[in-house]
DNA sequence: GTACATCAAATCGTATACGATCAGTGTGCG
DNA sequence: CGCACACTGATCGTATACGATTTGATGTAC
C-alpha cells in the first residue's frame, strides 16, 4: 500500500516465489501448482504462470510441459557448474567496477568486512552469509555493464537458493575468505591495476571452489 | 498435425517473434502488439504474452507495463556492453571445451574456416558472417558448462540481433579474422594449455571490439 | 503374482471477456 | 495564441472457463 509503484501481480507472484526459494520455504523437489499459489495470492493462474515461467528462465525452477514446474534440484554438478561460471564473470565484474572504488567506497566496505570477522567471533554463520553476499555486492555492484551485472547477480541467487536448501554447509572456510577480502581490499587501496583486482578475486573464488571439492572428496580438477 | 512433438503455442509465437527479430524482419523500435501477432499466429494474446516476456528476459525486446513491447533499440552502448560481456565468456567457454577438440574437429574446424575464406575471394560477407557464426559456436559448442554456454550463445543471437538491424555492418576486419582463426586452431593442434586457448581466444575477440571502436572513432578504452 | 489396458482425477494450455491504464486529441479558459 | 484538462481509442492485465494432457490407480487377463 505504501507503494507508490503500481506492482503487477504477476511481479507479485514472481517475489513470493522467488523469496520462499531462496529462503529454503520452497525445498528442492517441490510441486509447484498454479492454482494453489494463486489461491495464495488471491488471483487467478495467469500471472502465476508468468511468474513460474519467469522462474524458469533463471534456472529456479524446473518447469515440464503439461506436467507442471518444481523447484529446481540443486545436485553437485548444477552448484559447480555455478560457481565455475561466477568464477568467471565476478571477477571480471568487479575489475570493471575499480574506477568506482575510491576512499569512502573502500571505508565501506572495510568495515564490512570486519562486521563479518566479527560474526566468527559470534558463531553467526546465518549472519555471516548474509554479509558476505553483500561485501560481494559491493565489489561487483557498480561495474557499469548492465548484461555483466546481472549474470552476476543471477549467479548468486542460484547460489542463495542451493544454500537454503542446506545443500552447500560445508565447514565453510569463513576465517579464510575475511583474511582474503583483506588482502584484496589492500590491493585495491594500492590502486592496483584491475587485471591484478580480477586476477585476486578469481584465486578467492577459485579457493572456496576448490574448499568444497576437497570436503566432498573430489579432485580438485573434477570440474 | 504432422509434427510429432507437441509444440505448445506459446513455443510458436516465440519462435517466429525471435526469428523476426534476429532476420531483421522488425526492426528495433518495431511496436509488437499482443493482437496483431496473436490473429497473425491463429491464436489468443496469452501465448504471444508469454513469449514477449521471454524475449524481454533475453534482452532483445523492451517492455513498459500497460504500454506494450517494442523491439529493443541497438546503440552504440548496447553493442559494446554485449561485446564485453562475449569477450569475457566465449574465450572461457572455450577453454573449458578444450577436452573434446580431438582430431575429426580440428579437421572440420579448418575446412569451415577456409570456407570463410572462399567467401571472402566471392565477395559473399552474408555467408561470411553466417560461418563465422558457425565457426565459433564449433570454438565453444562443446563447454561442458550448459550455464556458461547459455550466457555465450545469448550474446551471439543479440549481436545477430544487432546485426540484422544493419548497425554494425562496419568495414569488417574479415581477412584479419581469417588469420586469426587459423593462427587459433595452431595453437589447439599444438595441445596448448586450456589457459592459452581462452587468451588467443580473448585477443581475437579483443581485435574486432577495437577494430569496431577504431572505426567509430572512439578510443579503445572508451567502453 | 505380474503385466497390461482402461479410466478418473489432477493439472496444465489457451480462448474469451472485461476492467484498468495509457497516449493522443479536442475543447475551454487564461 | 498557449496551456491545462477531460475524453476517447487502443492496448495491456487478469479472471474465468473449458479442452487437452498426463499421472496414478484400478481392474482384468494371463
């Protein structure tokens, strides 16, 4: 209500879902039925196709033909396979970003980072998460290419919603990413050239990668 | 009747919208009414909805709520923020598909590449341009990533896009591409690393973007 | 007991209909 | 003469309805 912007229940439909997704209400495997979330909502089916659809689009759900749309199953090689492609397109992101990155940027985020050390002193893994996606955020978040940014964004969403579904909980390593961000963040504050910032991001993500191959037994190669 | 496979209507309007889009038939700033196409097709607008959206999710249409969809405009902008995003995806995908470039596609690899040249000595760049096309989803057709090469081969149909609305039809660096393909399959019969093939690859593609920025009298940094 | 054919319930796909919204046009007032 | 406002036509957004398709169950023959 307090919404000046006239919101489509069909966009309605589409953040509802969305949202129960990658909050882990919505697990893997789920039925999901028009005329159910329509009942839901308070509407008709229509927009609640669009919105599945759109779903669809992003990898969020697995939608059959005459059969019906379940929420996508997240199985190791669909969270490799993102991760192999966030791997390629952030970094690439957040070099292009550099020319944004000056004194109060790089204070932001300093203190964003140490928000997260902060939360391994806590035991807050919840937070912790929470606060990593938007330290990435705001190392991609101004790369001034639109079709860039939102790869990357897509990227994490999916990975948001695997993380929901409790599939990714490994024994994360949270205390090396904090030092990594770190060491990153010096570079940028020595105005590293961005082949150099791209190069740092990529050997962080390339870490985590390689963290959850080695804790689910496999190769480091087996990509 | 004929076909087998139940293609659902919805699949057909998209098809032929798409097909238009990219063959040049609708031009960017084409009004797309919901009606016309529908009665066009034989078919109600829920359809024809339904793959308007899809189009707008893939970039090649814009859409204003209440308003209606036009064929997306193609700027100078545009073009180069889908260069840079290929530039940073293909070389990858390619690295990645590196493993399945065994002899027989080496083989079919360089005959279509002096097919390119035969079309260079006839003067037939539409012909060029379709296998130059082909060429390079033979370069990075097998990325055993299905995300990566989703991303790849969405910034090839917007370039065909792009393409057909007579944009960058610019004095084209065909010959030099011709060299620099053969130059690349050298490198991949001589077994280089996976990490050389995706910077050949990012270099090719580097060349046209600046040829293009050149041609357009910008700097090469101007992106 | 198993395999197959048949049937019914559930769900999707699309047509049609109507209300909502927006761009363009004409009219009245300043 | 120019601007603001109401009106109109076009188009979209969504509800409802019905046919099409699939799935699972039931029953029967072997």
């Amino acid at each position: 209500m307090g919404t000046v912007t006239t919101t489509s229940k069909s966009e309605a439909a589409y953040q509802l879902v969305s949202e129960r997704i990658t909050n882990g209400a919505y697990s893997p495997g789920y039925r999901l039925v028009l005329g159910t979330i329509a009942d839901e909502l308070g509407c008709s089916v229509v927009p609640v196709r669009e919105a599945i659809r759109r779903l669809e689009a992003e990898g969020l759900v697995h939608f059959t033909r005459n059969v019906g749309a379940t929420v996508a199953h997240v199985d190791s090689t669909l969270y490799l396979h993102t991760m192999q492609t966030l791997m390629i397109i952030e970094p690439a992101a957040t070099a292009l970003a550099a020319d944004s990155m000056d004194a109060a940027w790089l204070a932001r985020a300093r203190e964003l980072n140490e928000k997260m050390r902060q939360c391994l002193e806590d035991f807050d893994p919840v937070a912790f998460t929470r606060m990593n996606t938007e330290f990435h955020q705001l190392l991609y978040g101004q790369c001034p290419n639109p079709h860039i940014l939102d790869l990357v964004q897509r990227g994490w969403r999916r990975l948001a919603a695997m993380r929901a579904s409790s599939f990714t909980h490994i024994p994360y390593r949270a205390r090396e990413s904090v030092k990594e961000h770190d060491a990153l963040l010096d570079l940028i504050a020595d105005h590293a050239t961005p082949a150099q910032i791209e190069a740092a991001c990529r050997e962080h993500r390339a870490h985590t990668l390689n963290s959850y191959l080695k804790a689910a037994g496999m190769e480091p190669s087996a990509i």
